[in-house]
C-alpha cells in the first residue's frame, strides 16, 4: 500500500505571495490532518478534514486555510505568506481521525518565505 | 482546549540504559495518548500509544504507562540502543478524537 505523499517537497515564496500544498492520503483513508513543524513551536495542529468536512481547526489566522476532495486528497493553501510561515508542513491521513487511531505522516513540504 | 506538556525537552543517556520522558495534559476527557518517533530529516512515527482504560501498554522495550487521575503519561525505554536517537512527541486527543495536541517534543541522544 502506497503511503501518504505530499507535493511539492521544497518551497521558496516571497513575503506576501500564496501557496498551495498538496496531500495525498493512504488509499482508504478519509481523514487527513495538516500540521506546522517548527524548531520553536513543535507540532503544530492546522486543521482536520473527514470526507470533505473540516472538522477542527487549530489555532491559526483565517491566512491558512484548506480542503479535502471526494479522493480525499486534501490541499491546504496560505495566503499573504509572512516570514514566520517558513516551516515544515506535515500532513497526516488516518481511517477515523487522528485522535481515533494511528496516523500516517507524509515526508512534509519544507516552505521557505523570504 | 487540551493542552500538553512535556519533559525533559533533552535527555541524554548511555547505551543500554533506561530513558524516560514525561507528559501531562489538561482535559479529562482525553481518551487516546500516542507517542511519535521523529529521526533526524524524516517524518513522525507511531511507535506506542494507550487508551484511558489501561494503565500499562508494554512493545519489546518500549512500555508507556498511564495515570488518569494525575493526568499524566510517561514513555519508557529499556536497554536503548544508538538508533534510539531522535526526536519524541507525547500527543493526546480532543474528546471526539478529531485532532492530537502534541507535547513540545524531547530530543533523546543515546552515546555509544
């Protein structure tokens, strides 16, 4: 079975420009999960999708935003890109949630904004 | 919402000894505590997790124990070998299992 997989892998924007990350799930899996990773702050809860449905959102500006498609493939997109937005971003598929079960993490999309 | 800390955020220890790493969290109503394994360059692994009705969960020499009343859940690795190296997260969920606190991490070096 194929793992998670994310697009692209590397990043360079410029302050003020928008991007989009894609995610692609475990085949079967209806949950995906993005996170930020930074060497400060950890891991960081962006928002959960299940079949299509944003079902939380962590503590982020409305800049970030994302969804998930009938394949489940998911995107998230960040717009008016800050300096403090260079991180590594991971998402995560899961069959229920990730607080229901083991997730699956992608190899991460490493944004960097200059 | 839930948060969870966790300690030491370093530890350093010698080739087969014993390595523990602390967590606690704030809602009582969490139910699930994973801990990912993150090595150096790749991405988080599952490597134990625990549901609120056991105390004890033990995989090779890993063993995770869980205290509700405290609210606190620890890792625990025996005999740890140079390729325990890495980095630790601690999460637990919210109350409808749709997202994972994570704690900030215990980078975990094993000198040879």
């Amino acid at each position: 079975k194929a793992g998670v997989t994310q697009t692209p892998r590397y990043l360079i924007k410029t302050r003020g420009q928008q991007v989009t990350l894609s995610c692609s799930p475990i085949s079967g899996h209806r949950s995906v999960s993005w996170y930020q990773q930074t060497p400060g702050q950890g891991l960081q809860f962006l928002f959960e999708y299940f079949s299509e449905t944003q079902r939380n959102k962590g503590n982020f500006p409305g800049r970030f935003s994302g969804r998930q498609f009938s394949n489940s493939r998911s995107e998230m997109n960040v717009s008016t890109l800050e300096l403090g937005d260079s991180a590594l971003y991971l998402c995560a598929s899961s069959l229920e949630g990730p607080g229901a079960g083991e997730q699956y993490f992608g190899p991460g999309t490493r944004l960097t904004v200059t | 919402g839930e948060n969870v800390e966790q300690h030491p955020s370093t530890l350093s220890v010698q080739e087969g000894d014993s390595a523990v790493i602390k967590c606690t969290y704030s809602d009582s109503a969490s139910n699930y505590f994973p801990w990912y394994k993150q090595e150096l360059g790749k991405r988080p692994q599952l490597i134990i997790d625990i549901r609120s009705n056991v105390g004890e969960k033990k995989d090779q020499r890993i063993a995770v124990t869980l205290n509700k009343t405290a609210k606190h859940f620890s890792l625990h690795i025996t005999e740890t070998q140079p390729e325990d190296s890495a980095v630790y997260f601690c999460a637990a969920n919210d109350n409808a299992g749709n997202m994972l606190t994570f704690g900030g991490g215990t980078r975990l070096m094993v000198k040879p």
